[in-house]
C-alpha cells in the first residue's frame, strides 16, 4: 500500500462518514428532537422579576 492509496482510504472512508452523518441529521427520526433543540432558546424555566434593583440591593446586603 503507497501513500496515494492510504489518501485514497481515508478520503472514501471520511465521505462515507459524511454521508452518514447527513442521513442521520435529516432523518425522520430524529425530527422531533432536533425541533425541541430548536426551540431551547426560546423556553424560559424562572420568570424574570424586571427588577435590576433586587440584584443590586442583595449585593450591599453582603
């Protein structure tokens, strides 16, 4: 085996992956998970108090 066929390897092996990774992401399977992933940012877990007085009145407490 030459070095050419080694390159030759590695690249058929690095697309085949790479096909594999597509098929994976765009599969039907995985569509619900990857639409709550999508939605992540938008989730809010702890209401926000709109007071940035809180934050700096709990400092000088200290």
């Amino acid at each position: 085996m030459t070095l050419t066929d080694a390159r030759v390897f590695v690249t058929v092996i690095s697309f085949i992956c790479f096909i594999g990774i597509l098929f994976w992401a765009f599969s039907s399977h995985r569509k619900k998970a990857f639409d709550e992933a999508a939605m992540l940012p938008f989730t809010d877990d702890e209401p926000h108090s709109g007071n940035s007085q809180s934050v700096s009145q709990h400092g000088a407490q200290q």
